[in-house]
C-alpha cells in the first residue's frame, strides 16, 4: 500500500471511530503537559487522535512551542549593565506578586 493510500486509510478510520473527541479547550488546558511528555498514554492517545483531525490545534501546538521556546531564550538574557538595579528589582518584585 502506498503511503498516500494509507494515509486514505488511516483518515477513513477517523471518520467512522464514533468515540467523541477531546475538546479543544480540553487539549488546550494539558498542552503543556503534552510537550513536556508528562501525559500517560491514554491522554496522550486522545491528544494526538484530536491533532489528527483538528488543523486549528495543529497550528496552536506549532505557534505555542514556539512561544515557549521565545521565552526560555528570553529568560535566558542578561539584564545589561546600564539597567538600574532599582528597576531590575521593581520587576522582579512585581513577577512575585504575580
């Protein structure tokens, strides 16, 4: 079987299961979770079976990870010199409270 035919296949599948589907919000609110591979199987199973038919959370997964990959670049910064450690400590005061 070609690998076009198979992919024939493997959607008619997903049409024809009549188990319902994970939400959006649902696969929203585990995501992190998901990418951290922190997910038992199960969960992990409805995840991918709902990003097999949901080409919205396939591209909030993309732009989410690239978020998270933004930030830890970003956390990963230096405060340069000319910052005043007054400011540097407001910020760091008000991330607490947070």
């Amino acid at each position: 079987m070609r690998y076009s035919d198979a992919r024939k296949a493997s959607r008619l599948e997903v049409v024809l299961d009549t188990k319902p589907y994970i939400t959006c919000q649902q696969l929203i609110d585990f995501i992190m979770s998901y990418l951290d591979n922190e997910l038992p199987d199960d969960q992990r199973a409805e995840f991918d079976r709902h990003m097999a038919v949901c080409p919205s959370c396939v591209d909030y997964l993309k732009t989410y990870e690239k978020t998270v990959l933004l930030a830890k670049a970003a956390a990963d910064d230096q405060v340069p010199a000319e910052v005043p450690e007054s400011l540097v400590q407001a910020i760091l005061a008000a991330r607490r409270k947070a």
